[in-house]
C-alpha cells in the first residue's frame, strides 16, 4: 500500500513538469533597476547582560567599649578628729505607780518641809550595833504643825543621796538613781500630780562636759530644764512631764549650762561658750574639740520661751549660775574664772525690761573686794551679803544702789561661809552657816527695826545660850517657818550631837525636831507648796 502512495506521488510531479514545458514564452517584463540604498549600519541590538548587584564593602566593624556608667563626683566626706562621745539617752520607762494621797496630788494647800532621808534603820533596836548601809533614799514632804504626819512622795535604791530637785509647787522631783548593777540608773521624775515615777534618760550624773549644771523646774513644776551633752557641745534640754517629751531649747553647737527658770515662767537663763566658741562640732568654723580647751566660763543668755529668742545678758563671762530676784531682775557674779584664790568677787544686778547692767557695790569704796553669800529682798531693793577685805569678814545690808544701813562684825562666819534667806514679806532675815560650818544658832534679823535704828536688831539674837546650830536656813514660801539644819547636843557639854531638820516660826522660836523619830542622814531641799 505504501507503494502505491510513492508512485502515485511521482506521477504527479512528472505531470506538472510537462506542462511547463510545452507552453509558449511569456512577454519579458522589464527588470526594475534595483536603487542602491544605503545599507544602514547594523546598530548592535545590547543583549541584555545581568547588572551586577553591588557588593558593599564593609567596614570595620566597631567594638563598642562598655557604655560608661556617670559617676557622680561625691562631696568630700569630713573625717572628724575626734569621735563623737556617747551620749545619754533620751527615752521613758521604768515607770512605776506612787501610792500619793489625793489631797497631796491636787497640790498642797500648806507649806510643807521637803527632805531626804538615807539609810533608815527602821528596824534597828540596839543603836550601838552597827548595820550595813540599806542603800534606800526616800522623799518626804511634812507639815511644821505635824512632823509625825510626814508623805512619803517616793522611795529609791539608789547609791545616790544628794540630787534630788524639787518642783517650788511641790507637784514634781527630779533625781538620779544609780544602780550597782547599771540595768536601772539614770534621770528619774517623780510626778506627784500625776501619781507616776519613769525614767526619761540614761544619763548618770550632773556634771556634763566637766561641769556640774543642776536641772531646773519651771514655777508651775511641769516643765524641767536640763542640761545634756550631745556629740560634741552641750546644749539645754526642756522636758514637759504633760506630754512626756524632750525638747532641745538652745540646739547651738557651743556649750550651753545652768539654766535658770525665770519666777514667772517666761525665760530661762543660761551660761554659755557661745561668744568665743560658737561650735564645738568639727567643719563648723569654731573651736577645735580635743585641741582647744573648754572654757569654764560663760556669758549669761535669755532664752525667751514665748518665741524662742536668746539675748545676751552680761558683757563679762561668770562661772556662777545666775539667780532670779524678781521676774524682771537677775543677778550674777564676776570673778577671774582663772584664779581660785582671787581677791575679788564683783555683784551686778540685770534689769532684763530696761537691759541695763550695775553694779551692786558699798558706795564710797575702792579697790578689790569679795561680796559673797549674797540675799536679796523679795522686792529686789536690799541685799545682805558678806564684805570680805583682807581678813575681816563683815555681814553688811544695803540698798542696791550701795547704801549701806547696818554692818557687823559679830556674824564672823567663815568666808563663802554664809546662808540668809528673806521672807515673802522682806520683813525679816534667817542667817545661818554652810557645809557644816555654823558657829551660831537661830538668828533672825527685823528688817523694818533694822532700818530705821541703822544698826543689826535681832527677834532670835545668835548670841548664847542658844541650844541649836543654824545652817542653811531658808523660809517658807508665805513667810510663816524656817527650816533649818541643826545640831542638837544632849547635853551643853557633850562633844557631838546628831544633826536633824528643826523648823522655827518667822521670830526664830517655837522650834520643832521634823526628823527627830527617824534614823539615817537627812538633806534639806526646802520648801513646797502653800
């Protein structure tokens, strides 16, 4: 069959040949002349070729150094020369309940004697056998009508005997407790209105910075001023029994002690370094602690408690404590601070209304003198005092412009060795001895007889016989009693007697034994109440 296909294929190709060639000639059309043309330039079509991707060329890799961290640049830390002292601590425990009748809380309508009592042997029946010490201090508070009837306010162990300050009220104590075993010691008060006895610091005795600074109760009892070393100064702290909390009234760097409440509560007078060491703390500019030496003088200041501000009183420095004559006169004393054998001892009376200064001085005299054991009248007008020159001791009153009224030379107490107390009503004067040296018995002078007669007149005279020694006198609060410590002879010639608490009327008589039926050592604190 495939065959048949290739011949019947070739037939037909021979066929088409023959006819072409057996047909005539066809007319010759002429050839077009083929017009040059320009061959364009073959323009090379681009083949397109990969564009290349660019290639970066890195660069050098940068090591981060550690992101510093801004350090701030410290302020210069002060290293102190000297380390700060420990210091006593302010806080209130230990307190315990007062087994104190109402009548007594409520306030003491009566002047009533206020005392110590140490070591009672209640319990003793031979006195010649000799006991150990019981190591008990109490506080009594006795009625002159009835010395039997005696309060006890609060009792201690304590070996302390001596530092006990009463409120003028009666309604507070301050003392210092010390305990052989140290778990208990420190400031104590004993709130008498309250019923209440606490510790309010740790510290263990007065003298603070190498000096002694007795607290001070304000007039109403409810407030009490006490001087505490801090860090490096001393400064006066305020503590309100009603709120049971500490307030540093001064807060200066330099030293500030003996404060003194002024009689009607307004101001505080205080001795203070403050002019020629503003600061004992180190970097502030002042004196240097543990290189410069204290000084044992000050300058007397007000601290005004009804707006905090602090005046300068005296242009001398002193080393006594001031003493508050009337709410607007406060005296003080001048002496060379350096010398303890000085020959002279100048008084000054501050008017803190007017702010003068003068001087208290025997008008007419010259050169160096010692008045001493200075008493002023309630008023502020006169002043006994000793006049010491050379080796004469005189007793001597006068005005305190320095007009003398009546001088003796009969009351020879010793220098520095004297104790006069006025009566409220500046009426009479009870003169007595100090530390145990008291030549003389009772003797109270009449001031009004005094004055007109310009001479010494006496309603208890203290030539003899007189049956007891008189020493540190001082008189109650309305002018009825005195309190005295006396020494009582059994007989005119026995050697020794046993000293006790006797209290006299305002004339020096109708004398009373307040300690007669106790045993131990007893210490006048004065008066309470009334």
């Amino acid at each position: 069959m495939r065959i048949k296909r290739v011949i019947v294929g070739v037939l037909i190709v021979a066929a088409a040949a023959g006819c072409n060639l057996t047909a005539a000639e066809p007319t010759h059309t002429p050839t077009p002349e083929v017009t040059e043309t320009d061959t364009p330039t073959v323009t090379a079509t681009a083949s397109a070729s990969a564009t290349p991707t660019a290639t970066f060329t890195a660069s050098a890799t940068f090591t981060p150094s550690a992101t510093p961290t801004i350090t701030p640049t410290p302020s210069p830390t002060f290293t102190p020369t000297v380390t700060p002292q420990p210091v006593a601590l302010m806080r209130v425990d230990n307190s315990a309940l007062l087994d104190i009748a109402g009548d007594v809380r409520d306030g003491l309508e009566f002047p009533h004697v206020a005392y110590t009592v140490s070591n009672d042997r209640q319990t003793i029946t031979n006195l010649s056998t000799a006991q150990p010490e019981t190591g008990i201090v109490t506080l009594y508070f006795a009625s002159p009508s009835n010395p039997a009837g005696r309060i006890e306010i609060v009792e201690v162990n304590s070996q302390i005997d001596d530092q006990f300050y009463i409120a003028p009220s009666g309604s507070a104590a301050a003392y210092l407790v010390s305990d052989p075993l140290g778990l208990t010691s420190g400031l104590y008060v004993a709130d008498v209105a309250l019923g209440l006895s606490a510790r309010i610091s740790t510290m263990s005795s007065f003298t603070q910075r190498e000096r002694f600074s007795a607290p001070d109760f304000s007039p109403d009892g409810r407030r009490l001023a006490v001087a505490m070393a801090t860090g490096y100064d001393l400064d006066i702290f305020l503590y309100d029994l009603d709120q049971a909390q500490w307030f540093n009234m001064t807060n200066a760097g330099s030293y500030d002690w003996a404060p003194q409440w002024s009689p009607d509560g307004r101001f505080v007078a205080f001795l203070s370094d403050r002019e020629t060491c503003p600061s004992w703390i180190p970097g502030e500019g002042g004196c240097v602690a543990g290189v410069d030496a204290p000084q044992t003088a000050g300058h007397i200041y007000l601290f005004d408690v009804t707006d905090g501000s602090v005046t300068k009183v005296s242009e001398d420095a002193v080393v006594e404590p001031p003493r508050w004559i009337t709410p607007r006169q406060l005296s003080f004393a001048v002496t060379d601070p350096t010398d303890i054998l000085s020959q002279e001892r100048t008084l000054y009376l501050a008017d803190i209304v007017s702010e003068t200064v003068s001087p208290v001085r025997i008008r007419g005299t010259q050169g160096a003198t010692i008045y001493s054991s200075e008493a002023y009248s309630p008023d502020g007008r006169y002043v006994l005092l000793q006049n010491s020159t050379g080796s004469a001791n005189q007793v001597v009153l006068m005005t305190v412009a320095g007009d003398p009224i009546a001088t003796t030379s009969d009351l020879n107490f010793p220098r520095f060795g004297m104790a006069a107390s006025w009566d409220a009503a500046g009426t009479r004067i009870v003169i007595g001895g100090l530390a145990g040296q008291c030549p003389f018995g009772r003797v109270v002078v009449d001031v009004a007889a005094t004055v007109a007669q310009q001479q010494f007149v006496y309603t208890a005279s203290p030539l003899p016989p007189n049956p007891t020694s008189m020493c540190e006198p001082v008189f109650s609060g309305d002018g009825t009693w005195a309190a005295l410590i006396g020494v009582s002879r059994p007989s005119a010639t026995a050697p020794d007697g046993r000293e006790d608490i006797f209290v006299v009327n305002n004339n020096g008589y109708d004398q009373r034994n307040m300690t007669g039926t106790l045993r131990g050592t007893f210490r006048l604190l004065g008066w309470v109440g009334g």
